[in-house]
C-alpha cells in the first residue's frame, strides 16, 4: 500500500518544478518581448536621421572623410613624433654655433666660417622700418596666426598651381624659426610635418617678440653671416640701428635666398629684391610710396668684399666641415678657432687659372662647363682645391662631393694588384684579343686587338681587353680593396666591368690614390689642417709629421707603375702632360659616351687629379682625359714648377722627352672608351676567342692547326 505522505510530497515536489518552469518561460518571453520593443523604438529613433535620394551622397561623403582624416591624424602624429624628441631636450640646433678663422700654410688669414653673430641688440632697438620690412615680405599675418600661417600657404598653394615662380613661399617665421633651431634644410614631407608642429610649440613658449628676435639673430644671413646684427657689418660695415630704409630693405630681401641676393656676389639682384620688399611695405600699408621713393631712387651699396672673393671658398667650406668633426671629436667648450690649412694661395691661383682658362679657351667646342681640381704634395697636403667654375654661382664642391666615373685613371689598381699578386713586370707580354665576361664582351677604342704586347704598351695605349683579362686572374674584389686601401673612400658595386673604371670616386679620392704612388708606395690620404687653437691660443689638435704611416704597394711595384705611367705621359694618351724639364707623370681617363674626362698624375713635388664634365651628366662633345684635362693639368704643373727644386720621381730616370722610346702606335691619340656597345653579338665574341686560343696555341707550339681545328673552323668563322 502506497505511503499517502511520500505520496503528498512527490506531488508538492513536482508542483514546484512546474511553476519554475513556468516562471522561467514567461520570464524569457517578457524579456524577447522588452528587447523587440527596445529595438522598435532604437528603429523609429534612428529614422530621425534616415536619409536618402541626393541628401545620401553627401553623408558618404562626410562620413569617408571623417574616417580617412582620423587614420591621416595619426600618421602625423607618427610622422610628427621626432619634433616631439627636438623639443624634449630643450636644445637648439648647434651645427653652425663654431666661428673659425682661416690661415695658409704661412700663417695669413684666407677666410672665415661659421656663425657671426651679436645678439645683444634688443628688438626694440632695431630700426621700426627693418621689422616691417620683413613682415611685410616674409609674414604680414605674424602677429595673428597661432604659428601656422593658413592664409599664407594656402596663397602659396595657388601661386604655385598657376605656375608662379616668384620667391613668396607658404612657411611663416615661426615655422622658418623652426626649421632653423630644430630641422635639418631638407625638403621632404616629413620635415614639414615636424616644423607645423614645432611652429605651434614655439607659440606657446614664446612670446610673438621673443620669436621675431630669435628669428632675426638665428637667420642665415649669406657670406658665413647669422643674424641681422652680423649682416649689417659684415654687408654695410654699420650698426644695425644705423642702417637706412634701403639697406633695411636689403637686409630683409635676404631671408629667402642669402645664396641669391647676397649683395657682395650679386649687387643688382640685391637691389631688385630690396626694390620688391619696398613695394611689399606699400602693399601691407606699412608706409607709403612717397616714402619709399628715396630708398628706390638711393638703393643700398655693400662694402667692398673682393678679398673674400678671391678666398680658397670650395677649400674653405671642406676645412670648415673638417673642422667641426674634429671640434666634436675633440669636446672642446670654446666656439672661437683658429685653424692653420695646408693651403698654398699662390698655387691655388695656378690651379684656378688653369681650370678656368682651358674651359673659356676650349670648353665651348667640346660642350664642356664644368671642372674640378685637387692639389697635394707628395705627403697628401692639399695645396690647392678648386671645385667648379664660380664659387658665387654654384658652391658645390664637385672636387668633395661629386663622384663620377674615372674611366681608364681607375686601370692603376689593376695594374698594381696584378704585379702584386701575380708578380708581373711592364716588360711581360700578354695578347690584346677579343675577351668576354659572361654576355660582356668590352672593346678596345677603334674595335681592334694588338695581338701579343707588352704591359707598358698595353697601359700607355689604354687598352681594355687587356686590364680586364688581369681581372679575371687577380680576382675583381682584390682590385677594389686595394682601391679603398689606397685612397677611394665611396663604396661601389664591384662588377664586371669594374677594370674599366665603372666606379664612382671623387677627385679629391683619386688625388690621395695616385699620391701613394708618389710616395713611395705608402697610404697618403690628402689633408687640409695642421693646426687648431683656440683664439686664446690654446692648443686643440695638431698634426705629427713623423707618424709612421702604413705600407699600401711594395717599392717594386711602385717602381714599375711609375715607369709605366711615364710611359702615357711621353708616348701614350696623356702627352699633352708633358711639363718641359719636368719627370711627370700620369694616366688619361675617359667614361662611357664622353660624360666625364679625367687626368691624374704628379711629379716629384705635387699629385694632382683633374676632371671636366657637366653637372647634369650630359655627354660632351667626344671630350678625353687626354685633351682639355691634360692640358690644365699640364697648365698648372708648368706654374708650379717656375723657379723651385725639381724633385726626381721613385723609380723614373727622368729624360728628356724627346728620347724616351715607348712601344705604342703613334696614331692612338684618341682616349679609349670604355663599354662602347659592342658590333658583336655575345655569340660572335665567343668564336673570336676559341679562334684566337686556338691559333696562340699553334703558334706557342710552332705546329699546324690539327685536323679537328681545321675541321672547326667554317663553324667558327661564320657569321663574323
């Protein structure tokens, strides 16, 4: 018989559940119910902001540009991140915060470099006309913008569109302060971004005076001038609070463009910009015409600065970079130097006429404008240095900084490393023929082989197939260490065509390469500074003379490129050299399609290195190392030995020119070109070299061509 009480309490179990149940199904069904409702009304919300037909365009269109202006704020904000650093530190650009004076070898002061500078002018003391001059011209909105001037780039944005090319630009003075404290000069993206951001730092760090005259003493002002106060010396010889409304003028003209305006390089383009920024006071409302009128009739004059002109400048700006390296290396507190150079100002006169001579005599018709020369002595003192045809029109130094292709001067590596490595005399013979690397197969000037010649002959006559079968035995990466060891500085590929002189050197590099040779065979790296102090005289580095300097080439190759290289000189590409009465010495170099034309060489007392060529790369009018190169370098030469010691060479017996016998064809006058693109196919290279092995080897051998060759030799002969 069943429990009534187990019975009565299953029953009570069970009805719990079920209300349970219950509760939780209405539960869920409320809660489906409440979100469809929330729902509903989030709908009949969102409708509010619905649109459609035309009205819909232009919502895309806001909403895209929200979008991609959020992902373009952030990466200025990347980009903007080293402007963030500059101002972390708190320091300013100290680059150019060294003054250095200038002397020769002898002692006389040639120049100076570096900021000039007195910041002790207060802003209120500057003439009211010199302040409007530069707002008016350089930032008319300066005292109301926040840093960025968004008129002003926005006018300069049209300017440029419509092809504008006058110098109005869009940067205010905060942002130029900016760049001039905290940026480097280059012109890029990411150099704007960091000056947009550093203008608005400096706004809210400085007041708008205290940034006008940061700006007025941290400007470059040209002629190695920073800042109003120096310029007004340095151009007018007067005080700043004693110019007049046109120097004013000129002054503030010079912000833009010193390179331009400077009066002392340009007098009347100094005066036609001080003339704009005259009438750019009229236009601001500054002052007014009537009261500009004496200033345009009266233009401002600068003193006479000939003898900076006539200043060693491309030597001067490469000495005044060396100096600050060694300024930095050395941590010294003081700002003031004076720095002895190795400069001879007599020779850097030769060196500078001969240059400028030879491109006024000659470079029209061979369609030449531009040429570099350096000079050392034996020991790799730079006597002289000219770096392009007119400091005042281009200051770059193409002797420093360019680098071009030395064409066949690059063969005295070859050369050297295969008597080095391979133990070989000038005297050896070797066969000029046909040669290929792979699908490269390099010719000699004229398409024609010399058969069995000697080294000296094969060096004197430049020829290509020679040098470059040298390079297959030595090896190509032994030549190029050997080039670095001796003087080239720049890195460059090492290719197949690197025996031709498919590199990129400098001359001031290949000045130091050959001043090895004149040394003896020891590391000669060319120098300019023998001394530095301190103007109080305190001694900051010096040179030691007697430092013992590395072995590059053994005394026998010296002797043997020496005899070779004086070869070229009496007998080969390079006798327009010859210096009467002097053992010279050297070697022509010519690159491929004329661009550049190279001599370098020395004699007993000086290496020097010349190139001609164009800045924009263009080919010359079939110029050779061995025609207007040779020539100013034989042009100075002929200078510098007037009236000293003539010092013999290592390893020539120095004889008159007219009876040294060289082994060369008297009709190679031509400088030989290398890579001229070949008239054969790589194909036809390769039959000319089996038939060229397989009749040396009959010869060698004093036998006939065997049955099999005989057999070969329609094959190889057709198509040829």
């Amino acid at each position: 018989m069943q429990d009534p009480f187990y019975t009565k309490e299953k029953r009570k179990k069970s009805g719990n559940m079920l209300a349970a149940d219950a509760w939780l199904d209405s539960s869920l069904y409320e809660f489906w119910q409440w979100l469809g409702r929330g729902y509903t009304r989030f709908q009949d919300f969102m409708g509010i902001f619905h649109v459609s037909g035309f009205r819909r365009l232009f919502v895309e269109l806001l909403s895209d540009a929200f979008t991609f202006g959020a992902i373009g704020a952030v990466l200025v904000t990347a980009m903007a991140l080293p402007a963030f650093d500059a101002t972390a530190t708190g320091e300013f650009n100290k680059a150019e915060d060294y003054s250095v004076i200038f002397q020769d070898r002898f002692g006389t002061e040639i120049g100076r470099r570096g900021i000039r500078s007195d910041d002790s002018v207060a802003l209120a003391d500057m003439p009211d006309y010199l302040i409007k001059a530069t707002l008016a011209t350089e930032d008319r909105r300066f005292y109301d913008h926040f840093g960025i001037d968004v008129v002003g780039t926005l006018r300069a944005l049209m300017s440029n569109a419509s092809g504008d090319r006058s110098t109005q630009g869009g940067s205010s003075i905060t942002q130029q302060l900016a760049k001039n404290l905290f940026l480097t000069p280059e012109r890029n993206l990411e150099r704007k971004i960091n000056e947009a951001f550093l203008a608005v730092w400096l706004e809210w760090h400085y007041s708008k005076d205290e940034i006008l005259k940061l700006y007025f003493d941290r400007a470059y002002m040209g002629g190695g001038n920073h800042g109003v106060v120096a310029a007004a010396e340095y151009y007018f010889g007067k005080r700043v609070q004693d110019i007049s409304l046109a120097e004013a003028a000129m002054l503030a003209g010079l912000f833009k463009a010193p390179g331009n305006y400077a009066p002392h390089i340009d007098l009347a383009a100094a005066r036609g910009r001080a003339n704009l920024v005259l009438s750019n006071m009229v236009a601001a409302g500054f002052l007014t015409e009537g009261q500009v009128t004496a200033a345009r009739r009266h233009p401002a004059s600068a003193v006479n600065r000939t003898e900076d002109a006539n200043s060693p400048n491309y030597f001067l700006d490469w000495a005044f970079a060396e100096s600050k390296k060694l300024i930095q290396q050395h941590q010294h507190a003081s700002n003031n130097f004076v720095v002895r150079t190795t400069i001879d100002t007599t020779l850097q006169k030769y060196a500078e006429e001969a240059i400028t001579s030879t491109v006024r005599e000659q470079g029209q018709q061979y369609d030449v404008s531009q040429a570099a020369m350096v000079v050392t002595d034996t020991n790799g003192a730079i006597r002289a240095m000219v770096g392009g045809m007119d400091y005042g029109k281009s200051q770059f130094n193409r002797a420093i900084v360019s680098t071009r292709q030395p064409g066949s001067a690059y063969k005295i590596f070859v050369y050297s490393e295969a008597f080095e490595q391979l133990g070989l005399k000038p005297s050896d013979t070797i066969t000029d023929r046909p040669v290929c690397i792979g699908d490269w197969c390099p010719q000699n000037y004229g398409r024609s082989y010399k058969g069995n010649v000697t080294l000296q002959s094969a060096f004197a006559q430049s020829l290509n197939t020679v040098p470059v079968t040298l390079s297959i035995k030595t090896g190509r990466d032994s030549i190029a260490e050997l080039s670095h060891r001796m003087g080239l500085t720049a890195d460059y590929p090492v290719t197949r065509s690197l025996a031709l002189g498919v590199a990129s050197v400098s001359v001031m590099d290949m000045t130091s390469s050959y001043a090895v040779l004149a040394s003896g065979g020891y590391k000669t790296p060319a120098y300019g500074i023998t001394r530095m102090s301190t103007l109080n005289g305190e001694l900051v580095f010096e040179t030691d003379p007697t430092a013992p300097r590395e072995r590059i080439l053994s005394e026998t190759t010296v002797q043997n490129m020496n005899y070779m290289l004086r070869t070229v000189v009496t007998g080969g590409t390079g006798r327009r050299a010859e210096v009467a009465g002097v053992p010279a010495v050297g070697k022509s170099g010519t690159t491929s399609s004329y661009r550049d034309a190279w001599f370098c060489g020395f004699t007993g007392n000086y290496v020097a290195s010349v190139w001609f060529g164009n800045d924009d790369y263009h080919s010359t009018n079939n110029l050779t190392g061995g025609t207007l190169p040779a020539i100013a370098w034989q042009k100075f030469m002929a200078y510098a030995h007037t009236n000293i010691d003539i010092l013999p060479v290592f390893g020539v017996d120095f004889v008159p020119a007219k009876t040294v016998v060289a082994e060369v064809d008297p009709a190679a006058e031509a400088e030989p070109i290398p890579e001229r693109p070949p008239n054969l196919t790589p194909e036809a290279a390769r039959k000319l070299v089996v038939l060229a092995d397989l009749f040396e080897a009959s010869l060698r051998s004093n036998t006939p061509l065997s049955d099999q060759a005989n057999a070969d030799l329609p094959a190889l002969t057709s198509g040829l």
